[in-house]
C-alpha cells in the first residue's frame, strides 16, 4: 500500500474535514495543519515538563552531528547506545518511511536525510507528572502520540511520522518489598519496576536481593513497557508462567491524563486488558509490579552443532522436535536457533541454548542426552561445541547488551503441543521448506506448557493459544540499506507471501500469534493476536481511549486507522 507523504495528507485530510458528516474522516494534526500547535504553545508545555521537550532526529541524523560525522560500529549496533537517541530505535528500518511518496529515508552515513517515521518532539519523562502533562496536550491538540521505552519493537509500534514521543526511558525506580498488597490481599514478594527499567538492570537488583522475576532473555527489552503488555514469555516461563500471569499492579497514565492504579480490584477490566492485550494500545505504563520468586542456581547449556544442508538441518529439527517434551519434568526453558549458510559458511549451524533449573552440569548433560545424541548421529551432522555452567539464574538470563542497526522484519505463529507430539516430522519438513525458500534464521522458542498451560485459568486477554502452545516459531527476513526498495518491499512482505503457507503445516490456517514478535501487517490481526478476546478489548478500549490516542500498527482498535495512526480509514 502507497499513501501520501506529510504533506498530501494534510491536503488530503483537510478535504475528509470538510466531508465529515458524510465519511466520519478524522486526521491528526501534522506540522501545516490549522490545528497544529503555535511554537508558543509547545515552549508552554515545555515549560510544565521542566524542559524535557526535545526535538527528535533519525538516529544517522544524530550520528552525523557528532565529532567526525558519523557513529562508529559500535554505537551503531549497540542498543545501549540507541537508548540515548530519543529517535532510535533498536531495529534501523522502523525510522524509514519506506511506505511514504516519495519514500523518507535516513540512511547511515548518507548526505541527506528525511525525517522518515521518526516523532518530530519527545517528552524525555522523568515522573507520571510529565506524562500526564503530554498525554493532555496530545489530546488536546488532536496529535498522533506514541510511546517508546526502549524502542526494541520488532513491529515498529513505538515511532510514527508527525507523531508526539513520549519516551519513558528515564523512569528508572526500581523497589522491592516481601509483602505486597492489592486491597488487604497479602500477594508476598513483588518488585515494582519503572517503565524505562532495562532487564538487565532488573536481572542485577533481583539477584542482590536474592529474588528472580519472569522477565525477558535479553539485555535492554523493557519489561514494564511492551513486554508485559504483550505475554512476555522468558526462560522461566516453563517453571513460573508468563510475565503477564506474574503481574500484580500497574501505575498508568490513561487517555484522559489521569494517573491510575490498576490491579485485580481498582480497574479490574483495564487490568485485563495490560496482561496480554497488546503493548501501546492502553495508556503510558509509569511503572509494574510483578511477583517476584526465591532466585536459584541453574544449568545453562549450549549446544552448537553443524548440519551440511537444508534436508540435514531440517532432519535435526525432527530429532528436536521428537525430545521436546524430554525436559518436561524440569519445565526448563529452551531456545533453538537455526542459521542458513552465509557466503562465508558451506554448514548450516542449528544453536540450543537450554535453561535448567537446580540442575548440576552432569544432570542437565544428561536430560539432554537423548536428543543430543539422536542429532549426532544423523548423517551430514556435527558437533561444533557444547557447554554446560551452572550460574545463578539471573546472570544466565541477560548480557552486556543487544545488537542493534539491522533492518529486519519478523513473523511467527505458536505451534500446539499436539502437533509437535504427534506429528514430529512435520517440523522437520517445515525447516527444510523454509530455508529452500531462503530464510535465513528460523528459532523455536521452547518457552511454553508447564506453568503457562497450567495458568490456562486465569482471566487475562493473554491468547488462549498460549495455554496449549509448546513453542514459538520464527522466522526473520533482514536487508541492508544498500538493498533496492523495491527488493525491501518483497522482504517485508515475504512472511506473509512465502514463509507463513509454509509454517501453516504446524499452526494450521487459523493459527495464534505472540503480538510482541510477529508480522505487523497480519491481516487478520484482531484473531491472529487476540483470538476470542477481541471483542471484549474492543470495549475496554472505548471506555479508557474512547478518541483512539494510543494506536499501534496491528494493535486493537487500528483498523480505524492508517498505517502510520494519522487518518481514519
Ligand atoms: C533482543 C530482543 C530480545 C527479546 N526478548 C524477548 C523475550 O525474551 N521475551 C519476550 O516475550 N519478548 C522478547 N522480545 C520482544 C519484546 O517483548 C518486544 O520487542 C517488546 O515490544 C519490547 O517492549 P519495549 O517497551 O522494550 O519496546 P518499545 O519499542 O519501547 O515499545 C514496544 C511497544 O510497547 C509500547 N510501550 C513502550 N513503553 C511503554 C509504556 N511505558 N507504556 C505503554 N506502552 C509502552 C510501545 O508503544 C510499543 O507499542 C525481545 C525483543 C528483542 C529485540
Ligand atoms: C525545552 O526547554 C529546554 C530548557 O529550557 C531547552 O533546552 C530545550 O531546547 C527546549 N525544547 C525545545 C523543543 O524547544
Ligand atoms: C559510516 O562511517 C563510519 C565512520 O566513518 C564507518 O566506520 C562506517 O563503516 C560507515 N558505515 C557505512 C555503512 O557506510
Ligand atoms: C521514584 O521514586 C522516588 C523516591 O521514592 C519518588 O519520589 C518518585 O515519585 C518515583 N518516580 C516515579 C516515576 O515513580
Ligand atoms: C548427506 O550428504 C551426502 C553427500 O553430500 C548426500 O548424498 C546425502 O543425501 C546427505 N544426506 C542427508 C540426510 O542430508
Ligand atoms: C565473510 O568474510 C569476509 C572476509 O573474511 C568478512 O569481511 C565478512 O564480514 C564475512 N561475512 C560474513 C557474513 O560473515
Ligand atoms: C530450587 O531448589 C530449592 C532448594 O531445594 C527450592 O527451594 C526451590 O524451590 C527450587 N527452585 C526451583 C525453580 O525448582
């Protein structure tokens, strides 16, 4: 789909204004616009947010205003570093705007550069007061608003072109209590983390305090921002649920600006809503409060072995697939990545890092055996190297930081337990097939059953597809800026196009979704993503955003909306 840039869409809009009473045509105020603020107005609402208003550049813009023009490596593919560019986010090809005519772009070390599908102000929040303050002049002043923290989305559902940020990155408090209460309820020990708090950190301050929350596997993801809102599924999630099924309370800023605190009593349906039904559809998350448990000691393990073709690869997933439910017993969490042969590589290399806990390294070696030793001794496989350290758990669970700078687009379906226990070799074949048609990564995210499916009972908008679910299947299509567009246009498409039939082997044509990590143009995103809980988000989204502020690319209530939130449809 081509629709017009800034520009035309005013023209364009200003003409729906007029035809309102027939075609209920509503746009945002963009730069041009009659409503769009005065400068004096936003030097106003700077002046109620103590100067935190900054004006907002695509990252190579910024990397191009530092000492020798231009951001080394390093910077560039650090998310760290990203996170202190109000503009950037993790994953380059969201500030694009590829879709715009013509085309905005701002590439790395380019001469010129457009604003693409970057925010042109961000609040940089510091307290719920600054969020309250923007979140009223968005609405006051008609604007597209969006809301960022870490700015990992992998569906680029925290940027928008002409958009307001507000970005929560600065809400860094982090408090932990044994006895948290929701009304008189003693729901014992909890950490309530700020909406701009990255893993990591998390990760560090549970582990001082002898604690371990279900949060995610990786450095910078916010866990109180998208993360929870969309499932959160993590290492533990085998052994303790998803984070969504760990979340006690919410302190959130909703359309109306005002502050709310939301848990099983206060806002119960809203409560609903922020445990599974989409992240950035709700409000501005200030901070969460999630469960916290005893931390352990676990086994980590990484298996790498080689295969020398796609039909060896795809034979390893079958020998996966049929150990899957080895580690059931020890509800370890399991992540299995595959990686086609670059230029550089004849082998393909199939990557398994396993999560056990209170396992010493000999035991989970063993647990593993099975499998390990079934794969090895397939034709045209090899082990390439293998490891087993025992760790405290919240050190297994993050790194230093994660890579940044690419340009690359997801899909994903949740594949049942049932299909994996009685059709194996299905899987086998789905690998096989996705890489004859040129996927390069395809990972199988063993992070459901045993405790998610043993929450199937609690009442959230999480898909039930979770509770019967036994992995997350991936798959990504990536390109380079040097990449014509007319090539990034296919990629973009090619989950849909090419890779989707190919996975509906195991999902089947109705198949569930994780909304976090998966294709942002699913076409049938209110069931691929939601499934029977639509309906009733739908109705929780007219009471607390009845004039759509918060709207996300495949988020609920957007098929009111274009691509970028700026016009009704
Ligand atoms: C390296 C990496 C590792 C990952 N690991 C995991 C994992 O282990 N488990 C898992 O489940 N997922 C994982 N994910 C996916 C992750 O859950 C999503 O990318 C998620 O959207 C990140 O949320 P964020 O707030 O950090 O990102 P952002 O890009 O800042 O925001 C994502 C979405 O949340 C909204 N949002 C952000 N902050 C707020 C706020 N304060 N209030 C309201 N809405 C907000 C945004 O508007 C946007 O819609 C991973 C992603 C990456 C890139
Ligand atoms: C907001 O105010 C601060 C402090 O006065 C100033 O540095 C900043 O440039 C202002 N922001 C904008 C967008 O004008
Ligand atoms: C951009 O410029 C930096 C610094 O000159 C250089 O290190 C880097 O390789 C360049 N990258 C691209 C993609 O041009
Ligand atoms: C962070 O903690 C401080 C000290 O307890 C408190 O004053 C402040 O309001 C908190 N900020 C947010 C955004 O919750
Ligand atoms: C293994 O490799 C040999 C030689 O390349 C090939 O003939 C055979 O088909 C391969 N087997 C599998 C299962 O990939
Ligand atoms: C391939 O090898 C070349 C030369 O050693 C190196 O510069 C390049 O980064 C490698 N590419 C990949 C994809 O590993
Ligand atoms: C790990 O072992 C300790 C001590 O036996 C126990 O209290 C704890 O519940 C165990 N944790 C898990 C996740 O199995």
């Amino acid at each position: 789909m081509r629709l017009p840039s800034t520009a035309v869409l005013f023209v364009v809009c200003t003409l729906h204004f007029s035809l309102a009473h027939e075609k209920r045509e509503i746009c945002r105020n963009v730069p041009g616009s009659v409503g769009y603020p005065k400068a004096a107005a936003w030097s106003k609402l700077n002046a109620t947010i103590g100067g935190r208003l900054v004006q907002v550049v695509p990252t190579a813009k910024y990397c191009a205003s530092l000492p020798g023009a231009a951001c080394t490596d390093a910077q560039w593919t650090s998310a760290l570093f990203r996170s202190t560019i109000p503009g950037s986010m993790v994953d380059n090809n969201w500030e694009q705007g590829y879709d715009l005519t013509p085309p905005s772009l701002c590439l790395r070390n380019a001469t010129t550069c457009d604003q693409g599908n970057v925010p042109i102000f961000s609040v940089e929040a510091q307290s719920a007061a600054d969020i309250q303050a923007a979140v009223k002049f968005a609405s006051r002043n008609n604007l597209r608003l969006v809301v960022k923290s870490s700015g990992h989305d992998v569906l680029g559902r925290s940027t928008a072109p002409s958009s307001l940020l507000i970005r929560t990155t600065g809400l860094q408090n982090i408090s932990m209590t044994d006895t948290f209460l929701v009304g008189k309820q003693n729901m014992g020990p909890a950490v309530t983390v700020g909406s701009g708090v990255r893993t990591q950190t998390l990760y560090q301050e549970t582990k001082k305090n002898g604690k371990i929350v279900v949060a995610p596997t990786a450095a910078t993801v916010c866990p109180a921002g998208g993360y929870v809102q969309g499932a959160g599924h993590s290492a533990l999630s085998p052994l303790f649920g998803l984070a969504a099924d760990n979340v006690l309370q919410f302190n959130i800023v909703v359309a109306s600006g005002e502050l709310l605190q939301v848990n099983s009593i206060s806002h119960p349906d809203l409560f609903y809503a922020l445990r599974g039904g989409g992240a950035g559809s709700w409000g501005v998350i200030v901070s969460a409060t999630f469960r916290t448990f005893p931390a352990f000691d676990e086994a980590f393990s990484v298996v790498e072995i080689a295969a020398s073709s796609n039909a060896a690869m795809g034979a390893l997933a079958t020998v996966h697939a049929r150990h899957i439910f080895d580690l059931d017993s020890v509800r370890a969490g399991q992540y299995f990545y595959v990686f086609a042969a670059t230029s550089n590589t004849t082998a393909l290399t199939l990557q398994l890092f396993t999560h056990i806990a209170n396992r010493t390294a000999a035991q989970a070696a063993e647990l593993l055996a099975p499998f390990r030793n079934a794969a090895l001794a397939l034709p045209n496989v090899s082990l390439v190297a293998e490891e087993y350290v025992v760790q405290n758990v919240n050190d297994a669970l993050f790194t230093a930081d994660d890579a940044a700078g690419k340009d690359m687009v997801v899909g994903s379906r949740l594949i049942p337990a049932s299909v994996l226990r009685e059709r194996p070799e299905t899987v086998g074949k789905v690998y096989e097939q996705l890489l004859d048609a040129g996927a390069l990564e395809v990972a199988s995210f063993v992070i459901a059953g045993g405790q998610v499916t043993a929450n199937a009972d609690i009442s959230s908008a999480v898909h039930p597809a979770w509770r019967t679910a036994k992995t997350h299947l991936l798959t990504g299509n990536f390109w380079t800026d040097q990449t014509p567009l007319s090539e990034i246009d296919m990629l973009r498409k090619n989950f849909q196009t090419t890779q989707l039939p190919i996975m509906e082997q195991l999902s089947g044509n109705n198949g569930a979704a994780y909304s976090n990590e998966a294709d942002v143009n699913e076409p049938h995103f209110q069931t691929t993503f939601f499934g029977p809980n639509y309906a009733k988000l739908t109705g929780i989204k007219a009471k607390y955003d009845p004039d759509d502020l918060f709207i996300v690319g495949a988020g609920v209530g957007s098929e009111r909306w274009d691509e970028w939130g700026l016009c009704t449809v």
